[in-house]
C-alpha cells in the first residue's frame, strides 16, 4: 500500500520543477547586485550583453520553466523586449532598477533586506566597490558567492545605501581596494565609514591580479569591437582607444590604462544605444550565437566617477522613508 502512495506521489512530481530566474546585463555592478539576490532567492542567473536583446536567451529562460522572471537593471541594460517576450509567453516579470547603476544597487537592496536579513542573519558583510570599478566588481563576484557579502556600491564619496540606514546588523565594511582605480578614492570612504562606528577593513587586490583582469578586459572589448566590425559599424575611435590602453600597459602605466579602459567602455556602451538599440531595443535579430553567461545560484553611462562634487545617491523605501542626508545634493528616486 505504502509503496503504491509513493510511486503515485513521485509521478505526480513534475520533471522540471519551477524556480526563480535573475535576468541582468553583462554590467559588472548590475551583475553582483544580481548575484546575492539569486543566492538569497535560490534562482538562477542569466546574464545578456548590456543593451542588446538575444532570442535565444528568451528559450533558455522558458526551458527553465519559471515561475518568476526577476530582471535586475533599467531598460538600457536590460531591454524591454525581454520583459514583451516573457510576458507574452505567459511567465510574470519583476523588473528592480534604475536610471544608473547605483539607483539599481539601492532598489534591489530596499528591495530584498529582508531576505538578505534572513539569510545572513547577524553576519553580514557589506562589500564596497565602486561602481564603475569592474575589476573591484569581478573580485567581489567570488565573495558573494560564498554566502554572506552585500554589495553597496560607492561613487567615491557615498554609498547607495548607507549601512545604519539598512534592517540589517552590519558587523563589518569590507572595502575592495584596485590599487590601479585613479577615481575610488578608498581611504576617504574608509574614513567616513569609520567616523560612524563601523568596522572597516580595505583588502587590496594584488597587482599581478589586476594585471590580469586588466588583460581579460581588452579580450572583452576586442570581441565587441568584432561585433560592430561585423555589423559595418565604424569602430575606428574604439580601436583607437584600445591601442592606447595595450600601450599604457607596455609602459607599465597601469592606472593610466585602466583610466582609459574604464572611458573606452563608456564609449562602447553609447555606441549601443546609439546603433543597436534604435533596431528595435537591442539585436532582436541576429544575436543568436551571441555569448553570455548562465549559471546556478551559489548555492547549488554615466561616467560620473567620484569627485567632490558626485551627487549623493538617495531614494526612499517602498514606506517612503528618506535615506541619506535631506539636504545633500542627491540623486532622487523611488523603490520600486
């Protein structure tokens, strides 16, 4: 009798069961944020290129079948025809972002502090990085996929969220330091961190790593270069830029280098919007052998970059409760 109740109930389970499935960019802040939001989820990440729609992607996420499509970024990162071709197949979508990087950093964090607070429970680290530190960014990928780091994104002089703002018990600020970043401006964040009573600690990458994240960056951007080569896109000012980085490094000027890295792939991302979104919200067509990342959870431009004069970065909660200093210039937006 026992026996035949159990073979019903095994039948009875579908052969694909339902999950949670991330959609971001290939945006290095967007992906961290999008990553601990998996691990706390159980999800699964997919990532597509920054701006450019891929159909293919749009069947993965579908063989998945999801109960859930949670799309981390704004429209210009990830485009609004995923969240068409989703719905239309039937699949309910969440989109968390913002008009910047940070803006979406914020609202995923409002967003999910409770899951993160149940998560971590008292042991949570907060990482910061710059956002547009995509190297600090790539090396704080391996920390939150060890479970308990959350990702605050900084423009060099505030944070997206400040941490005594947060649900959450922060026992200590991790800043990842990329000795080579000329806007991070570390030892000020450090600082002001410390003035408030937390328990700051900066780890330094090492600069041989640096090096070679450095050198994957120019890997990354000569296969965009194709790309546009590819679509008789002129790329001249790209190939340009990109000779004057392998330059910088031959040189041994690593922190020019990647002062021009970090301009050169503004410029890549506003050929984008300017040459393939205009197609109909990315490459709809075409894209189907365009790579991209997938992966399980963990458990199983705006070129403003610092400064004294960068704009706080504020916003309020889904109970609009201000976050920041009121008075501060600020940039304003709502949780979603």
């Amino acid at each position: 009798m026992w026996k035949k109740l159990i073979l019903l109930l095994l039948m009875a389970i579908p052969m694909v069961s339902a999950t949670d499935v991330v959609l971001v960019s290939d945006n290095c802040a967007d992906q961290c944020t999008a990553l601990e939001v998996a691990n706390v989820l159980n999800a699964t990440v997919i990532t597509t290129e920054w701006g450019i729609y891929n159909e293919s992607l749009v069947n993965e996420i579908l063989a998945l079948n999801p109960d859930k499509v949670i799309i981390i970024g704004g429209s210009l990162a990830v485009v609004e025809n995923y969240t068409t071709a989703l719905e239309s197949a039937g699949i309910s979508v969440e989109r968390i972002g913002g008009e910047t990087r940070y803006e979406t950093n914020a609202n995923v964090t409002l967003r999910f502090q409770h899951q993160f607070r149940y998560a971590y429970g008292d042991n949570v680290t907060a990482c910061v990085c710059h956002g547009f530190d995509d190297i600090a960014l790539n090396e704080t990928m391996e920390k939150i996929r060890n479970g308990t780091c959350l990702v605050l994104l900084t423009n060099g002089v505030n944070l997206t969220v400040e941490p005594e703002r947060l649900q959450l018990r922060i026992n200590k600020v991790e800043i990842v330091e990329n000795p080579f970043c000329p806007f991070c401006n570390h030892s000020a964040i450090a600082m002001k961190l410390q003035r408030k009573g937390l328990n700051v600690e900066i780890e330094k990458i090492p600069e041989d790593r640096v090096k070679l994240m450095l050198q994957n960056r120019i890997k990354i951007m000569e296969k965009r270069i194709f790309m546009f080569k590819r679509m008789r896109i002129n790329v001249s000012e790209l190939e340009e830029k990109l000779k004057e980085v392998e330059e910088l490094i031959k040189q041994n000027r690593y922190q020019d280098a990647y002062r021009v890295m970090i301009q050169l792939e503004g410029e890549q991302m506003a050929m984008v919007r300017l040459h393939l979104q205009p197609m109909g919200h990315g490459m709809a067509k075409g894209m189907g052998n365009a790579p991209h990342v997938y992966h399980q959870n963990a458990n199983n431009s705006q070129m403003g970059v610092g400064g004294a004069n960068a704009p706080h970065i504020y916003h309020q909660n889904e109970n609009n409760t201000e976050l920041g200093n009121a008075n501060a210039p600020h940039l304003y937006n709502k949780n979603q």
